[in-house]
C-alpha cells in the first residue's frame, strides 16, 4: 500500500484505533489539542513508515 492510499484505512484500522485508545472521548494525553481522526491518521502513518524500513 502506498503512502497515499493510508487514507482508505480511515473508517476501519483508523476507526479500531480511536476506539482502542478512547480518542473519541476525552483522552486529552493523547489528543492534545487536537482531533481523533488526525491522531489516528498520525498512528497509522507512523506504523506505515516502520513496516516499509
């Protein structure tokens, strides 16, 4: 999967990872001062990046 198409993992690998770590409620730790969906995108590039090395 290239880079660009992490987007198609939103609402399922991106929808199992906000719910396992509560980003839709208030996890201010992880969220910060921003949303669930960017966190999760985040989370999933950063995994993208470690298995393509």
């Amino acid at each position: 999967m290239s880079k660009d198409e992490l987007v198609l993992l939103h609402f399922s690998l991106g929808k199992d990872i906000r719910n396992a770590f509560g980003l839709n409620g208030d996890n201010a730790v992880l969220l910060g001062k921003r949303c669930a969906d960017d966190v999760s995108g985040d989370i999933i590039e950063a995994l993208w990046e470690k298995l393509s090395n």
